[in-house]
C-alpha cells in the first residue's frame, strides 16, 4: 500500500480512483477544469464521471465502440460541456484529434484506457501537458520488468495478459515527458502520475515502480487475466 491508497473511494470509478483524483486535486488545485478520456467505455465507470456530473468540469470523452458511444451520449444529455466522440485512438491521430477538439495544451486530467496501445499513445502526446496522468498499467509484469506491447494500429484486446506497458516502463516513458509515478490503485489497475512541478505542492513522495507496484486483483486467473504471449519491446 502506498499513500494515495488511503483515499481511494468510489463513486462511478471501478477501483476508487474517483477519492484519489479529488485528493490530489485538493493538493495541487485546478488550471481549467478541464479533463480528457479515451477508452471511456459506455461512460458509466470512467474516471471524468464523477468531476463532470459533479463537480461541473468540462472536457472530452473518446470511445471506439459505436453503441458504446451514442449510449453515453444519450445518459450524459444533461452535460453539454462534455464532448463524446467516436474515435479509434491511434499514436497517429491522437494528437490530431485533440487539436481538432481544441482540447488545450495545459489541462488538469488525462485518463489513458485503451487496453492496448497505451504506451504509445501517451508517447504522442508529448506537445501537452496535463497536470494528472492516469494510465492503466500491465501488472502480469511487475518492476522491474520493462514491457511494452510491439506498436499495432489495429490492436484489439483479446482478454489476455497481453497488452499494454508494465509499470517500469510506463515510469521510464513518464520521467521523459516530465511526470513522477506517485502511486497505484490497490486492484493493480491503474498508475496515477504527477505533473512534476506539481510534486512538492501535492505532498506525495515521488515513487519508485517498485514503491508502487500492485498485483493484479481483477481477474479469475490468479488475480489477473489469462496468460497470451506476444511481440513486446523491453524499454
């Protein structure tokens, strides 16, 4: 356990991640209000849910799966400020589409979900700078193990192991873009970092991928999903 456990409480999210996002923006406070999520699912459990239905924040909401889609659109008609789009996310497009969105360069949360190309995503998205990163994580490889799943456009999880970066890398990738790992959600689901000029404002001690790691308690296999080798790159 790590300290951003202590607050994890949910309201719409799957894991507590709801208690620890209000947290730390209790911590660092807001530049905008604005939040951004991809891999969004039908909207009923993701991360922006509870700061756009209630706390007023605006922002953009992405999801491949078309009757997943127009589903959220239908639920969240009361919340006009929230833009839904049918997008297959890709390392090529996303920046494109958060250009064609007007999704500023500097906003307060981004939540990766994808179930794939994580990684790569947030590798693209070099030119922006949310002050909250949250990314899901491949806990099958705990630290130091680097893995990331070789690069395909079209990726589709198949329910297995094989997807996404573990945490080592993922903290790797975030060092580069300027982030500090500040901790994981208790189900081995989600790694949470912090903008790094944020940092001494937040209060929480910047982690190692050891510091941090959970195990996967989310799947009937062992905690975790059923094992699927694959092409992947240790970096």
């Amino acid at each position: 356990m790590n300290v951003l456990n202590r607050y994890e409480n949910r309201v719409y999210s799957q894991n507590g991640e709801d208690g620890i996002i209000e947290e730390i923006f209790s911590r660092i406070g807001t530049a905008n209000r604005y939040c951004v999520e991809f891999g969004v699912g039908d909207g009923s459990e993701c991360l922006i849910k509870n700061l756009v239905t209630q706390h007023g924040w605006s922002g953009l909401a992405m999801e491949g799966d078309l009757n997943s889609c127009n589903k959220m659109s239908a639920d969240y008609v009361a919340y006009p400020q929230l833009i839904i789009k049918n997008e297959l996310i890709t390392r090529e497009n996303i920046a494109q589409l958060f250009a064609d969105n007007d999704v500023p360069k500097e906003f307060d949360l981004l939540s990766i979900d994808i179930d794939g190309n994580d990684y790569w995503v947030w590798q693209a998205l070099f030119a922006y700078s949310p002050r909250l990163i949250v990314i899901e994580y491949n806990a099958a490889y705990p630290p130091p193990q680097k893995m990331v799943i070789a690069y395909q456009a079209d990726f589709k999880w198949g329910g297995t192991s094989y997807f996404g970066a573990s945490l080592s890398s993922l903290a790797i990738l975030g060092r580069r873009l300027g982030y500090a790992l500040v901790g994981t959600d208790s189900k081995g689901v989600n790694a949470f970092f912090l903008r790094r000029d944020l940092l001494h404002q937040s209060g929480f001690p910047e982690l190692t991928p050891e510091q941090a790691y959970h195990a996967p308690r989310y799947g009937a296999n062992e905690g975790g999903h059923p094992h699927q080798s694959g092409p992947y790159l240790e970096i």
